[in-house]
C-alpha cells in the first residue's frame, strides 16, 4: 500500500520569507497523481496545488509551487511570500491513476506564520 | 454552488446512542468520500461511493460503522452503539471522479461521545 510521509510536524516561518514542507510517498506505481491540502482553523480543507507524476514540469498556483522529485519520490511545497493567512495545517496526498480513486494523506504540517 | 454540505457541524452523545452524519454533495460529483480525522491518526478514509455504490470500505472501523448512499444527492454516515473512541470530526468530500480532479471537502462534523 502507498504510504505518505510528512516529517515535519511543525514549521514556522516570518511574513513575507519563504517556507519549504517536505512530502515522500513510497509507490512502486509509475503514473499517480500528488496534491498539496491547507486545513486552516475553519477545518475546512481546500486544494493548494497538485501535480501529475508523468509531467516533469513542477507545477506552479501563484505564491505556491512544488519541487517534484519523481526518483526520490518527493513532493515537497514552497511557499513564497508568506502571509498571515497561509497559516494552517498543510497535507500532502497521494492518488493512484489505477481505477480507484483511493487517496492517501499524510499526517500533516501545521505552518505558523510569524507577523 | 453552495460546495459540500454536511450536517450537523457538532454533535455532541452519549456512549451507546446512534448518531447519523448527513453530505449533501456538489451536484454533479459521481464520487463522496467519507473521511474521519483524530489527532492520533490523522485523516483516514473510511468508504467511498462511485455513482451511489460502494467501492470500497476497508477503511470502515468496525460493523458499528455503516454508510448508504440512497442516490447522488445524498449520504449518510452511521455509528451505532457509539463509544467515546468515535470522537473526531467527520469529513465527507466529493468529486467529478476523475483520476486527476481534486476532492471537494466539506466543513466537517466534530463528534463528541461522552
């Protein structure tokens, strides 16, 4: 089974500086698909950004990006020009492109932003 | 849209009474997800539904947990007898279904079990 590894619980960066949270998944699948979540307070979870495996190009939404590591199988996520409003909990997951639409979670990041 | 609609936001128990989660999900989704997330396990899935049918439900924890899906607009999570060890928050997210789409969450319902 796939597995999504997020090994830092806690990160915390200064408005305006730029934060790297660090995601690996163990497949041995060749084509899935990546997705960076944000959690805030509120709970409710919203789509970041996500990434197709058979695309080299990392994908980029605005102040947010990924460094897509396919070999290493690692999917981190930089944020740049952080804002107050960026402070969350931030998952990384992972979706097989075999039929089902299972997707697996990291344990998550919570992301202090300091003003 | 209105998004992904769960009910109630909170629901507060006692051990051994029934509690039912409601989604409502975005129209159009042929995919929900049930999720539940503990601070000891993070986000786990517990069962999805493709088109109203019932995938897979290995995540589901133990036959006290049962999940319908009587048609595409509606679904419902049940625990019954609860136990305190159910507390956690209940998400429920839907999709287009495609292998790439993102999953639309809900807000979430927090359950207590006293």
């Amino acid at each position: 089974a796939q597995t999504v590894t997020q090994s830092q619980p806690e990160m915390s960066v200064q408005e305006a500086e730029t934060v790297t949270l660090s995601c690996t998944y163990d497949t041995s699948e060749s084509d899935y698909y990546l997705f960076w979540y944000k959690q805030p307070p509120s709970r409710q979870m919203i789509l970041v950004i996500r990434q197709e495996a058979y695309k080299q190009q990392n994908a980029t939404e605005n102040r947010f990006s990924v460094n897509f590591q396919k070999a290493a199988k690692s999917f981190s996520l930089k944020i740049s020009d952080s804002q107050l409003g960026d402070a969350a909990m931030y998952f990384c997951a992972y979706r097989s492109a075999m039929a089902n639409n299972d997707m697996r979670f990291g344990a998550g990041t919570r992301l202090t932003v300091k003003p | 849209d209105a998004g992904v609609i769960q009910s109630p936001r909170h629901e507060v128990t006692e051990m051994g009474q029934e509690v039912t989660l409601r989604c409502k999900p975005i129209s159009g989704h042929n995919s929900l997800f049930w999720y539940r997330q503990t601070m000891m396990r993070g986000l786990e899935l517990l069962i999805y539904f493709n088109n109203n049918v019932p995938i897979d439900d290995s995540g589901m924890p133990e036959d006290r947990f049962s999940a319908k899906m009587p048609n595409a607009s509606f679904s419902t999570l049940k625990i019954q007898p609860s136990e305190p060890r159910d507390s956690a928050v209940y998400f429920c997210a839907s999709s287009t279904g495609g292998l790439a789409s993102e999953q639309f969450f809900g807000p979430g319902t927090r359950l207590t079990v006293l």
